[in-house]
C-alpha cells in the first residue's frame, strides 16, 4: 500500500504503540505529525528517524486533555502539510486501581485523556474530513473496554465510551464517505506494561489462549489492513487484537 502523499495525525505518538503506528505510516510514504505530554526526547529522536525515510514529521508537546490547543494545533499541522487524510486517536493512560481507593483524580485523569482527547482530536479534524468527503478515524481502545478488567473501572469505562463512539461516529459520517473503526488490543508490550509485577505478567499469559503477549507490530498490521483498498467496506468496527484473550 502506498501513502504517499496523505497526512496522518497520531495522538500519544512519541512512545509504544504510538511509536510504531508513526513508524509505520511513514514507511508506507505518509507524512505524519504527533503530539506526546512530556516525553520530549523519545519524540525528538522520533521525528528525526522518521524524516530520514523521506517523508514530513513533526512532533509537539500538545495535551490532549485541552480541547482549545489540540484545535489549535491540528488547524497548523493542516496548514502545514496541506491537507488531512488519518487521525489515530492512541494517546492513553492508566491508573489502576480498586474503586474503593480510586480517588476522583485517579478517574478524571483516565477519563479526560481516553475519552475526552479522543473527542478534542476527532472534533478537530471531523469538518474537515466531512468538506473532503473522506477520511479514516482509528481509536486505539482495549479489550478491558468489551469485557472489564478489575482494578480498571476507569479505563475500562473510558475505553467502553470510545468503542461506542466509534460505532456512533461511524454511521453518523458514514455517507462523507470517512471511515471510523477501533482497535481494541489486549496485552501489548510497552511501558505501559511495565507497571505490571512479574507475578502479574504470568496471570495475564496464562490468560492468553496464543501464550504470548502481543507486540506493536501486531497493532500496527492492523493500522495498515484498515487503510488498505482491502477493507474499503468496513466500519464502526471494534478489532480485538489480543491473541483470544477475549475471545467471547
Ligand atoms: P505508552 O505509555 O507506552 O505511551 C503513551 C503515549 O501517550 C506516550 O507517547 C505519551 O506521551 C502519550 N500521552 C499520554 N498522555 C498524554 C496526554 N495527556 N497528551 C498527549 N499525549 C499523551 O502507552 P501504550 O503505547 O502502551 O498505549 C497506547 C494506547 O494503546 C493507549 O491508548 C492505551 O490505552 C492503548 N492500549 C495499550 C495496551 C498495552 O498493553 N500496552 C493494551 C490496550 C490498549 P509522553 O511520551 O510524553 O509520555
């Protein structure tokens, strides 16, 4: 598949699954912008791989809790690269914990950067999308969003709303001809795992009918197939990537 040419704006790109979804849309020939909270150095050395194969990067500190900067910013990068043609919507957190001792920081937080900086992106590009009559949406959700996973009542609710936003968003702008689909992963390896104990980790792939934890590389294969002429007809999908772990 060839993306010479188009524009993509990933969220949260400057680590993990971010990381190699930029990876992968610059090696297709995108041009791609993403934004990161405080991790300036992974970004930079980022940005500065990515131009090496030959297509525009940019990279900024932008929140993605903030509704008037994410505007602020998608409307330059739109300037900028002249056009705007993918959003990924992969800037996430985590804050496990019991609900008994989950304070009402510990939910904002999950819930604005999840839920609400996936809604600050998609309304910041949608018009445009809806004037070009095309454009790809693609939510980076989680399997703890379909089937619940304990300790994560805020980020299993935050990414339940984004799967059905996503099916929402997906028949509301279905006749512009823009394409709305989630990726719902299970366990895939980056920092984000880290926070796990060992002890944890043996849990989860004793879980996992596959036996291993998925890599980036297994998101980023379904980034593509959902830009790709191959699935030309499918939206308002949730795609569990997860090894069976949610098999249901
Ligand atoms: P990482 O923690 O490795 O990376 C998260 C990225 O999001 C970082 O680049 C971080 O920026 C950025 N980010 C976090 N908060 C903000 C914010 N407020 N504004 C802008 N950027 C922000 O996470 P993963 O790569 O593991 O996860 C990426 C997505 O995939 C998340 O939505 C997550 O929920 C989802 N997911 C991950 C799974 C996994 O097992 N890893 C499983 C299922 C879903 P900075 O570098 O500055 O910190």
């Amino acid at each position: 598949m060839n993306l010479k040419g188009k524009v993509a704006i990933v969220t949260g790109g400057g680590r993990g699954i971010g990381r190699a979804i930029v990876l992968k849309l610059a090696s297709l020939g995108c041009n791609v912008a993403f934004n990161y909270v405080k991790n300036k150095e992974a970004a930079a050395s980022l940005e500065k791989e990515v131009q090496k194969l030959g297509v525009k990067c940019q990279s900024r500190s932008v929140d993605i809790k903030d509704f008037a900067k994410v505007k602020e910013w998608v409307d330059f990068i739109k300037e900028e690269f002249g056009g705007l043609d993918i959003l990924v919507n992969n800037a996430g957190i985590i804050v496990d914990k019991a609900l008994m001792l989950m304070s009402e920081e510990d939910w904002n937080s999950v819930i604005d950067t999840n839920l609400n900086g996936m809604f600050n992106a998609s309304r910041a590009v949608i018009v445009t999308f809806l004037k070009q009559k095309s454009g790809h949406v693609i939510n980076i959700s989680s399997v703890s969003g379909l089937i619940g996973l304990p300790r994560q009542t805020n980020y299993s609710a935050s990414k339940g709303a984004m799967n059905a936003f996503t099916k929402s968003l997906a028949k509301e702008v279905a006749a512009y001809g823009i394409k709305v689909n989630a990726i719902a992963p299970g366990f895939i390896e980056t920092e984000m795992l880290s926070e796990f104990s060992d002890e944890q980790k043996q849990k989860i792939l004793d879980m996992i009918p596959l036996g291993r934890m998925g890599s980036v590389h297994d998101v980023t294969g379904c980034v593509e197939f959902l830009l790709s002429d191959a699935a030309q007809y499918i939206t308002g999908q949730i795609i569990q990537i997860d090894g069976g772990l949610a098999i249901r």
